[in-house]
C-alpha cells in the first residue's frame, strides 16, 4: 500500500555523477519500497540564480523556483542529500533552500516548510562521509520549521559504497539508509 504522505527527494549538488544525486536516489527507491511516495527531483533541472533581494524586487520569484514551491507544497516530507564543501553545505542547497522560503504574494514562504518532517543524508569520498555538512543542513531545516528526523546517514569513501548494479556494496549500509528511510515514512503515517 502506498502512502498518501508524498516525500520529495533531492540532492544539494548538481553535477552529472554527484555521489548525492545518486544517494538520493537510492533513497526514494528505499522509500517506495517501504511504501512511501517518493519524488525525485534533480536541481540542474530548476537553475535559479543566487538569491539577491534586489532581483527578487525587480523580478519577484524565479520561475524555477516557484516550480519548486509547488513541488515542496505537494510534499509532506523531503530527504536531502547534503555533499560538504569545505565542512558546510552546499551553495546550490543554501540557495534553493533561500528561495523557496521567501514569500510570495499571499503566501508565507516559511509555511511550505512548518511541520513538515526531513531526513538528511550525506556522501563524501573522504573517510567522513560528509558529517559535517548535517549538521549545518539539519540546523536550516530547523530554523525553516521543519521537523528533523535523528536518523541520519553517512556514506564514506562513496566511490567505492556503490556497487556497478546500483547498491551498496556494504549490506548494513543499505540497512541504515533503509531505517533512515523508513522512519520517515512511519513518522509521516503516525502523524496524520
């Protein structure tokens, strides 16, 4: 049975190849398979340029970033895939997060995110997986209204995690994306 709780997936990179893109994808098939509504987004596909309150004055919302909106209203929960950049998140995360935020006419920018719940998760060819950026992405979350989830996960040494067939060649690190993913489908059905 499939959840009428629809969780929107993406990950704060767009490269072709990103070791994120392919973790969030991973994790909307995850979620599907534990009955949850997933939907997969990819940012190259939505550029919008770096927020800037006089563009937003000039021009109001982007037209990718309003796609966005109505994207994340029609999703109870999100799961990000946060790459770290130097310990923080994402340029391209912080500014899709930035704009969808804003208001725009009679709506309040930060009620698409209130009460809606999140997963983070993060990749790294490094040995930490890229810890540091959830931190920072679980924080922005909070501070937008969202509800964080604890499970989180973590993916070192992400070019070898996967296997050429698409999973993980680590059996238990399929396992923690599994309880992660799941989490938040079972969340999402005990609140309604």
């Amino acid at each position: 049975m499939t959840s009428t709780h629809p969780i929107l997936v993406f990950a704060g990179s767009a490269r072709t190849g990103s070791f994120n893109k392919g973790l969030a994808r991973l994790a909307a098939d995850s979620i599907r398979r534990q009955g949850g509504d997933a939907t997969f987004v990819d940012l190259r596909d939505y550029p919008i340029p770096l927020y800037d309150g006089g563009l937003e004055k000039e021009s109001g919302i982007p037209e990718n970033a309003r796609a966005l909106k109505k994207l994340l209203a029609a999703h109870q929960g999100l799961a990000i895939a946060s790459p770290e950049y130097n310990g923080f998140i994402t340029p391209l995360l912080k500014n899709t997060l930035d704009w969808l935020s804003r208001p725009d006419g009679d709506e309040d920018g930060l009620g698409l995110f209130r009460d809606k719940v999140a997963i983070v998760l993060s990749a790294s060819p490094g040995g930490f997986g890229g810890i540091r950026s959830l931190g920072l992405a679980r924080q922005l979350l909070l501070n937008l209204g969202m509800i964080v989830l604890p499970n989180q996960v973590v993916v070192p040494r992400a070019g070898q995690a996967v296997t050429d067939s698409g999973e993980f060649a680590d059996k238990g690190m399929g396992e923690r994306l599994d309880t992660a993913c799941g989490a938040l489908v079972r969340t999402l059905a005990r609140i309604a």
